[in-house]
C-alpha cells in the first residue's frame, strides 16, 4: 500500500498559532497555499478569526443598530465560508483515500476530518485570547489565575483532538475507519430556503 502524506494534527496547530499571533493577518497576510487541503486549512482558519472579531464586536451595546446588522451579516458570510471550507478539506483527504480497500468491520466516524481542523482552529483563537486575559493588568491576580487554567486545559483538548485527527486519518488509510462529508444545507444563507428572503417577509 503506497504511504499518503496527510497534514499531521501537530503542523495544523502550530500553523495555527502562527497566524494568530500575527498581528492582523486575517485581514492582510496573502495567501499562503493557493491549492490543495492546505489552501483550505488556510481558509478555514481565515474566517474563524474574521468571525471572532465579528462575534464580539457584535456584542457591543452602545453603537447604532445599522452597524451591528453590519457585523450579524458578516458573521453570516463567514460562517458559510468557513463551512465551505471545512467540506473542501473533507474531499480533499476524500480523494486522498478514494483507493484505500475499506474492511467490512471498518467504523464510521461521526466526526470529519475537515470538523476537526475546523475545532482545532477555534481552539488556537481561544487560546490566543484566553492568553491574553492571563496579561490584562486591569484585572486581579484571581482573573489571570482563572485564565491561566483555562488556557491549559484548551491546550490539553487541543492536542487530544490533534492526535484523534491523526488517529483517524490513519485508520482511514489502513481502511479500519472512514468518514464522509457532510453538507452544512445553511438555510437562513439560501434565498430559496429561507422564508423571510424568498417571500419578502418583513415580520
């Protein structure tokens, strides 16, 4: 059986972590991988930061009501983004493995591949920003303690879901498991789905 070279969960983290700890670059770094999975970790990993600040800013109570549409409709284009994103990865690996003979008693994973690179990526974003909390000196020894935890314990999830994603990728190699991509069918984005974008509903 020839080796496949999939993306190891340990790269994908620490690809990750570097882009989030460069300042901006969701928004100004070019592209690194124009093609194959990696474009779309990329990618993936681009919209879940542009939809955290989105989130928060979101959030924010004392702006006019038109710019808090303005951010709830770029979370919506996001979010779709992100979840294109996360099916291309699963083709990707998908076709990857399209030869690999599948035995009878192979298992099915509930999870994609391309859904764990997806938690890996949330997973760097609130790391960064957890981290962040544990510097904040406007905030008592107690918060930056609470953080500090915190931080290790998304650390340690983290590189449980880095070696399942290893894990499974390999037993999808060895033909023991597999999994199958799964369309997100985002209704409230789809203009033949949604109600109040279809027949102009106001209420």
């Amino acid at each position: 059986m020839t080796e496949i070279t999939f993306p190891r969960g340990a790269e994908i983290a620490a690809f990750h972590d570097h882009c989030v700890h460069t300042e901006h670059w969701e928004h100004d770094a070019p592209v690194q991988f124009p093609s194959g999975v990696w474009c779309f970790i990329e990618r993936n990993h681009r919209h879940n930061s542009l939809l955290w600040a989105e989130e928060d800013q979101a959030r924010r109570k004392h702006v006019p009501d038109s710019e808090i549409a303005a951010n709830k409709r770029a979370i919506d284009r996001n979010n779709q983004a992100r979840n294109d994103a996360i099916e291309k990865i699963d083709e990707i690996l998908l076709t990857e493995l399209d030869s690999v003979a599948r035995q009878p008693d192979a298992w099915l994973n509930s999870e994609t591949a391309g859904s764990m690179v997806d938690r890996m990526s949330v997973l760097s974003l609130k790391i960064y920003h957890m981290n962040l909390q544990t510097q904040r000196a406007d905030a008592d020894e107690a918060h930056r303690e609470t953080c500090r935890q915190k931080v290790l314990r998304l650390k340690e999830q983290r590189a449980d879901l880095a070696e399942s994603f290893d894990r499974l990728l390999q037993a999808a190699q060895e033909g023991t498991a597999y999994f199958k991509v799964y369309r997100q069918f985002k209704m409230y984005n789809d203009p033949t789905l949604n109600p109040y974008l279809y027949s102009g509903k106001s209420d």
